[in-house]
C-alpha cells in the first residue's frame, strides 16, 4: 500500500491519500524495482509551511518505510485569510428593500 499525508506547521493532519481506497492490491514489486505514487488535488490550502509524510506498507499493515516530513511546501497568498483552507465560493449583497422571492433562492 501507498499512502501520504499532509499535516500543516501546528501539526494538524489536513490531508491523507491511500492505494488501499483504490487500489488495494497494486502488485508485487521485487528489490530494486521503481515505483512512482502520485497524488494530486486542487490547492486551496491556506497560508502555511506544510509537510509531506510518505509510506510503503504490506497489506496487512506491516510499514516497510515511512518517510516523515519527507519533503515541504509553502503556501504563500496576498491576502491572508487565516483559516486553514481556502474554499473557492461565491457571495452577493443586496438590499433588503430590493428582495423579491426569486432573489431569495
């Protein structure tokens, strides 16, 4: 099994991704053979230094290697917003005196 994690400088664990949700059973590999995981999402992390925990488990949950803080990456923004994501939204203001059922939905 393959597996990540991603926890943010206070220690939070934010993200974790594993083969074992879809791939369970990925293959045998033999000594010296070279495998490359891949994890990919959209970042709306929030302004912080993150770290990336790596391992490589049996099945039955036997660790073989785990990398801790293996690698980091920086999440820079403008305009700070202080939360520990960033979720894309959409927003509107409209006066009161203006509202109409429609506008409600």
């Amino acid at each position: 099994l393959f597996s990540m994690t991603m926890v943010n400088s206070q220690h939070h664990q934010l993200f974790s991704a594993s083969s074992v949700f879809d791939n369970p059973t990925p293959g045998l590999f033999r000594a010296g053979e070279v495998a490359v995981y891949r994890v990919a999402f959209d970042n709306i992390l929030g302004p912080d230094r993150y770290f990336i925990n790596a391992a490589v488990a049996l099945l039955g949950g036997v660790t073989l290697q785990l990398r801790e803080r293996m690698m980091a990456v920086m999440v820079t923004r403008v305009t700070p917003t202080g939360t520990l994501v960033d979720i894309p939204y959409a927003q509107s203001v409209t006066r009161a005196d203006a509202l109409t059922p429609e506008t409600l939905r």
